[in-house]
C-alpha cells in the first residue's frame, strides 16, 4: 500500500504564526480523505507538503507514492473557469498517480460538470486527499481530517459522520462547562458558610466576655486562631475555585458559539410581484445571452437559477439589479432588493462594521452596536475595518449589514454565496437565511446549500431560451 506520512511536522510562514505544531498523519492510495477548516488554518499548506511543494521547519514528510497536484483555480468568468477545471480534472484523473491532491475540485462547476466528477472520483483505482468545502462532497470521503490551532484531528467517516462526533464533542464539552460553573458556586458557598460559621462563633465570644464568663484574653487567642484556620481553608478552596475557573474560561474558549439574531422586521414584507420581466434581450457583443426573456417572482418565495457555466445566471442577477442595462424588453422591480454578489463586495473596506452597518441598514450608531453584537462582533470587534476581517467575519459583517436592522430587504438576490467560504461559515449563512422571511433568488451550484434554505422552486436558464 502506497502512502505518504507526516511524523511530527511543524510548518509556519513566519515565526509568529505557525500554520502547522508537530503533526503527524498517514494517507493511503485507498482512501478518499477530506481536509476541512476554517479560512487560513493551513489546509491548502498541508497538500503542498503532502506533493513537496514545500518542505517542513521540523519534523518529516515520508513520500511511498506518486501524487498529481491540482490547485485552486480562481475565475471571474464562471463558464471559462468551469471549463478550466474540467480540463484539469481530466488530467488529473488519466495521471493514475497513487494518490491525487485536489484544492476545492468542484469550484465553478456546473451541476453536469459536477457529476461527471463525481461519477470519475468514484470510479478513480487510488486515493484521493481533497480540500473542500462543497458537502455533497464530503459526503462521499471514508475519512475528514480538520485543522484547527496547529493541530489535526481524524475523523472515520463522511460528513454526517463529522457533524454527528462534533455535535457530541460539543455537547461533552457544554456539560463539562456547566459542571465547573456549579462547583464554583459550591465552593463559593463553602467559603460564605464558613465565614458566617465564624461570624456566629465570635458574637458568640463577645457576648461570654460581656457576661464574665472567658477572659477577653482567652477570647482574643481563640479568635486569632479561628481566623488563621479559616484563612488557610479559603486558601485552600480559593485555589480549588481558580482551577476550576481556568477550567471553564478553556471549556469557553471551545465552545463554538456563532449563532447570530435577526431581528422581526418593522413592516410585512412585500407580498406582491417583486420583479416582472418581459421579451428581454441582452448580449455581449455578438454573444447572445437572453433573446425574449419572460420571468416573474412574487413575495415570500425562494428561487433557485440553474443552468450550464455560461447561460446567463449571473447576468440576469445583474440586470434584475440594475448593474447590468437591457438592450431590449422590460425589467421591472418592487419593493427594497440587496444584492450580495460572489465575492461579498458590497460593504466598504474602509469603514469599521458598525460604520457600514449604520450607512446600509439605516440605523444610528448605537443601534449599529446592538445589530454588530447580534451577529458576533461585541466590543472592539465591532470597530475593526472591514478591510482586515476575515472571510467568515466579512459574511456575518455583510448580513449584520443587510439584515441586521428592521427594514430589511423583500428580496436577497445570493449568487453563488457559498464559494469561498468554509464550512462553518456556510451553517452560518444558512442560519441566518432560515431566521429571514423576504424573498430570496438564488445561483448556486451548492446542492444542500439550496436544500437546507428551502428554495420551493428551480428554474432552468437555457441559453436563448425562455425559462
């Protein structure tokens, strides 16, 4: 059996950050293996020291197997990409390496594209290491290996597999938490009984000397000595109430707490026709895209665009929009529409979250505090600039921005929302969709994406076709 093994590797881009502290995994030419991850936590670094791409600041990377690399492909055009990574795909799978290395394989693939990959990965003779953050995909791994901190952890199983042993994992460390909680508050206890335990005694000693009874000095030794037992027992529980608060401020920091609020809106969302379009024409230059173009959309309902890489999705977004002019026909829009486009440029990189949060959402500052809170950012975090965040803190910066307040829009045009983002990041965006009750048209090739916001209906774009 063909493997690669890393044993005890270390790696960082510089000093302060290290990407990788002292792993050690083994992959085999037999299994299908999913490395999952938030943005930046090293998932790509670690199929380039799996190809050799780069070597290791300590530790050992064992190569027993031939690997076919193939990177993440980044195209503005989605039919150029997804013809792009098909090709590269094709190459990928006639190397008959041992092991293939593929970061984010089903980017810009259209829904037959996808297919077509997933039938060759199934039938692929050898293994296959895939970063990823599509779950129709993962669903299909025998193993996931997450990154977090510098650290590995294995999972034997598919996705469900993984969220079923994260969910338990959580719920362990959740108990964990509230069992210190309650020893703290025993404890504390203990001290203020005891303390009043004390109190009690010494009225008591006061009131024998008052009557004659002890000496005030036989009362003054024994209340020293009650006072110095009692400060060594408080030391002792003390000490015991600060490991257990070292406990629960470790068990807090595990804890994954990114559920986010949306507010009910101020008014009902528009019921009635949201767009209206008829006979549309429009092209790029001699390529036409829509040629009598029909399509409506009423209130409330949730829509989902397909079709192949180049027939028309994205445009017909832009056009519904406004950033994209018919040459012929009518398009017609009611009621407030936002518009989050692929790479979630609609917030100023410039200005903090709360600064765009008040010029989107309409709302003053201190309400502008109030939303960043509901969607994660409190205190400082909700002044830092937009520029710096991260891509599952620009996401909830983004819907803080659009949906946080109470006039929200009747309309959230998605198109491919969840490229580009880790998973944790997608269950987010999710979450935040199935709190929010306007309209939603979407593009995307995220199958459970579609499934889990409950899209009630699909249309297909076929290319100079009506719908």
């Amino acid at each position: 059996m063909s493997i690669i093994s890393l044993s005890n590797v270390s790696f960082s881009y510089d000093s302060l950050n290290p990407i990788l502290d002292g792993v050690s995994v083994a992959f085999s030419d037999s299994d299908r293996i999913a490395i999952v991850g938030d943005n930046g936590s090293g998932k790509t670094t670690l199929l380039k020291l799996l190809a050799g791409d780069i070597v290791p600041d300590a530790g050992h990377v064992a190569r027993n197997a031939s690997v076919y690399m193939l990177n993440q492909i980044n195209a503005h055009d989605a039919k150029s990409g997804g013809e792009r990574q098909s090709a590269e795909l094709r190459r990928a799978f006639a190397s008959g390496a041992a092991i293939l290395l593929l970061d984010e394989p089903t980017n810009n693939l259209d829904t037959d594209a996808r297919a077509r990959f997933f039938d060759e990965l199934a039938s692929y003779p050898f293994g296959a290491v895939i970063v990823s953050h599509d779950r129709e995909l993962l669903q299909k791994m025998d193993k996931i290996i997450e990154i977090a901190n510098g650290k590995i952890k294995v999972y034997g199983g598919n996705y469900d597999f993984y969220v079923a042993q994260k969910r338990a994992e959580q719920d362990a460390i959740y108990s964990k938490y509230v069992t210190a909680g309650k020893k703290i508050n025993r404890l504390i206890d203990t001290i203020n009984i005891a303390q009043n335990t004390r109190q009690h005694h010494e009225a008591k000693q006061k009131k024998e000397i008052a009557s004659a009874r002890r000496s005030r000095i036989d009362a003054n030794a024994l209340t020293g000595k009650s006072q110095e037992t009692e400060a060594k027992k408080r030391a002792i529980i003390q000490k015991k109430i600060d490991t257990q608060m070292n406990l629960r401020a470790e068990l807090s920091a595990k804890m994954i707490d990114d559920k986010i609020k949306i507010p009910v809106p101020n008014k009902p969302f528009y019921s009635k026709e949201l767009v209206q379009i008829s006979n549309l024409g429009f092209g790029y230059g001699a390529n036409r895209v829509f040629d009598g173009f029909d399509f409506s959309m009423y209130g409330g309902q949730r829509i989902r665009i397909i079709g192949k890489n180049g027939s028309g999705k994205s445009t017909l977004l832009k056009i519904i929009c406004g950033d994209l002019k018919p040459e012929s026909g009518t398009v017609k829009t009611f009621g407030k529409i936002a518009y989050l486009n692929q790479d979630l440029s609609l917030l100023d990189m410039d200005k903090t979250v709360v600064e765009n949060i008040m010029d989107i959402a309409g709302v003053l500052k201190h309400d502008a505090h109030v939303i960043a809170a509901n969607f994660g950012f409190r205190g400082d975090t909700s002044n830092k600039c937009v520029g710096v965040l991260s891509g599952g803190e620009l996401l909830k910066a983004t819907l803080a921005s659009v949906l946080g307040g109470e006039n929200q829009p009747d309309l959230l045009i998605l198109d491919e929302p969840t490229n580009n983002l880790e998973i944790k990041s997608i269950a987010i965006l999710e979450d935040a969709l199935n709190q929010y009750h306007g309209a939603i048209l979407l593009v995307s090739h995220d199958e459970m994406f579609a499934r889990n916001i409950k899209v009630d209906r699909e249309i297909e774009i076929i290319k100079n076709h009506n719908l």
